[in-house]
C-alpha cells in the first residue's frame, strides 16, 4: 500500500496562504506534497497512465488559481481531489481500479468511496467533499460498500502504486509560472467548471444545491396530492352527505316546528315526532331529532379500469461527456431495462446539435445519442447540460464539456 506523509491541514492553510500571495514556490511545494497521490487516483479512474497525467497537470495549474477562493483553506487536500475527480469523470468511462473480480463488479461509486478511504486516507467532511455529496450520504455509501466488499482494505493496498513521470514536475512548474502562459492557465481553469459557494469544484454526477431544494419541495407536494387521492378513493365518489336540516328552516328548539313532505331530491331531514302525554307506566317518549334516511338515488360506480403495462426505465451512461479539441462529437448510451421507453432529449446550449431530439427503445435495446459540438472559428472551453427525459416524465441530466479550437 502506498505510504504517504500524514495529512497536516495547518500546512494546507499555509499552501493557500502562499498560492494567494503568489510565493513563486508554493506550486512546486503543492506538487512535491501531493503529485503521486493524485497520479494514483487519477491512474486508477481511468486506466490510462497518459491521460492521468494530462489531468494531474491541469488540476495543479487550477489549483494555482482557484485553490485560493476556499472558505476553509485546510481543504486544500479535499479541493484538489475534488478538482481531478471532475476532470476524470468528465473525460470517459471509469475504470476497474482493481483486479479483483468481486472488486470489479461493483458499481463504480462504491469501488471508488473505498479506494479514497483504505487508500488515500480520506474520511468524514473531506471525503464528502471530495464527491460532492453530504457527510452523511458519503457514510452510507461507504457503509453499503463495506458491506459489499469486507476485504476492500486488502484489495486497494495491492493495487501497485504508478509514480508520475519526472517530466510532469518540470511542465506542472513551467506552465503554472511562465507569465506569457496567463492566456493558457485560464483556459485550463476555465476547463474546471465552476465553484460552488465553499470553493469547492462542483462535481458532474451531483445534484446542485438548487436542484436538491427543487427535488425537495416537489416531493412535498406529490406527497401531498398522493395523501389528497387516497383520502378520495377511501371516500368514494358516490358517498351521500346528509343534509341535516329542521323542517321549514325552524330552529332546534322552536315551540312550534312546521312540517312538510319530503322529496325524493331532498336529503335526510331531521324532524320532531308529535308530542303525546305519557301514560302512567310508560316512559316519556324520545322528543329528540330523527334521522329519516334520504331515497336520492345514487350513481352506479364506473367499471374499474383496465391497469397501463408496466413502463420500463430508462437508463443514461455516461453522465459526463468530454469533447476534445479535435472532435465533435460525444456519445451518451441509451438503455431500456424492465420494458419499453419512450424519451425525448433537450440541449440548453444552442452550439450543442443533438443527433435525435426523441425516439422509442424496445425491452433490453440500447439507443446512442450523439452530441455535436457546432465548432465554427474560435471556440472557448465551456460546458452546458443535456437533459434526457423518458416517458414517464424522470429526467437525467448530462454534462457536455469541451476544450478551446481554433478551425
């Protein structure tokens, strides 16, 4: 297992201190304290030693400048996790991280949650912090992976450690100091997304906080309609109400009540019995108001209704599309699970061209949806969202990144 220095957050506050001041040597200090821990963790998402590389670099050219905009600058070791996790996820499909075929069978988020922890030590805010999710979200996942995989401690330590080429240090340094390389350093920022309000880099797969208000309070209302609709159904629709009333619109307790026939229309109409003298060895009789049942007809109970077939679910890999400089295009999967699905798919960027904007999936077929990048002259780096929504009004949404062009 790798065997790092242990984490110090009073020398992370002392690194955000000097990257904010702009000490010339605080980059090479972040890089030499956290390069082959973030080689490691990049290596083992994506599987591609190069491409680890390319995103160990650009997360410390980031951190340079935007590293400094933490609330709680000891979590400088989250940010810089969180910062090359997006990059990751946003370039391809993870990969298996480990040989173990149990291991590998996992879904991804729980084999990932235990590399951070047995391997890279991370734990409590700043593991939650480095997915993007709450504390006690990240626990649960953990736990559920703990269950899942009891020998993951075993597993991840042996995964070989890869150590990050020596020419990494030198392109790292060169590129986050030289001043003609401004333009270039804010592109790759740029390329990071945004900031949530902690600082932190916001990450693909979770939802804003916007989004989880919305989810919340749309809850409450389906919840509110479901109770309203059960209550209904548990009623009836052909329950009579009494329509309890003295005849003549007297008063309960008018000397002299006025009488008058009922109706088949009218509804049960209280009415006070003639009152005789008792005679002796009888109990008085009972003056009090009686229910006369009403005889309005009522409606016969419409047929029960045939029930819908089962629709299927729809399933929507990756959630994060890269667009590199020399392409166009992306692809996002399309899968339908459990029986037939109905979608429709929405860009919010118009230089975003989707190859179908509707369509149908049979049981178990798989659809692909290419996303195209409109590049005409310079094109900045950006991102935008595409929104997929199957017929059963659930919505996946997914993110479309690309890098700066010039055709």
């Amino acid at each position: 297992m790798a065997r790092w220095s242990a984490f110090a957050p009073t020398a992370d506050r002392r690194l955000v201190k000097a990257l904010h001041e702009g000490d010339e040597e605080a980059l090479a200090t972040l890089y030499d304290v956290y390069a082959e821990r973030l080689y490691d963790y990049c290596a083992a998402l994506l599987g591609d030693l190069k491409a680890a590389e390319d995103v160990v670099h650009d997360t410390f050219i980031d951190a340079s400048r935007r590293a400094p905009r933490l609330r709680e600058r000891e979590r400088l070791r989250a940010w810089l996790y969180a910062a090359a996790r997006r990059r990751c996820l946003l370039r391809k499909r993870p990969a298996a991280m480990a040989d173990d075929e149990a291991f590998a069978r996992l879904d991804f988020f729980y084999r990932e949650i235990l590399f951070l922890v047995h391997r890279h030590d991370l734990t409590g805010e700043d593991l939650a912090a480095t997915l993007g999710v709450t504390t006690l979200r990240a626990q649960r996942r953990l736990h559920r992976a703990d269950q899942l995989s009891p020998d993951a401690e075993t597993i991840v330590a042996a995964v070989p450690v890869p150590e990050p080429p020596p020419a990494l240090r030198h392109r790292v340094l060169h590129a986050g100091t030289d001043p003609e390389l401004a333009g270039y350093r804010t592109e790759i920022a740029a390329r990071g997304g945004a900031l949530t309000a902690e600082g932190m880099p916001r990450q693909p797969d979770a939802p804003s906080r916007l989004a989880r208000r919305w989810a919340f309070a749309s809850g409450g209302s389906v919840a509110a309609l479901a109770t309203a609709v059960a209550v209904m159904m548990f009623i009836g629709p052909n329950v009579p109400v009494p329509d309890l009333q003295w005849p003549g619109g007297g008063k309960p307790h008018s000397k002299t009540p006025t009488s008058r026939t009922a109706s088949p229309s009218d509804g049960p109409i209280l009415t006070r019995p003639p009152v005789s003298s008792p005679s002796r060895g009888q109990a008085p009789p009972n003056t009090g108001p009686q229910l006369i049942p009403s005889t309005r007809p009522t409606k016969p109970a419409p047929p029960p209704k045939s029930p819908k077939p089962p629709k299927g679910v729809l399933e929507v890999a990756p959630l994060a599309v890269h667009i590199q400089s020399s392409s166009k295009t992306g692809e996002v999967d399309l899968t339908a699970k459990d029986g037939s699905v109905d979608w429709t798919a929405a860009s919010a960027d118009p230089s975003i061209v989707l190859s179908n904007a509707s369509g149908a999936i049979a049981a178990g077929e798989h659809a692909t949806l290419q996303v195209i990048l409109d590049r005409k002259g310079i094109v900045l780096p950006g991102q935008t969202t595409v929104t997929v929504t199957d017929g059963g009004g659930r919505s996946t949404a997914v993110t479309v990144s690309w890098d700066f062009s010039l055709l």
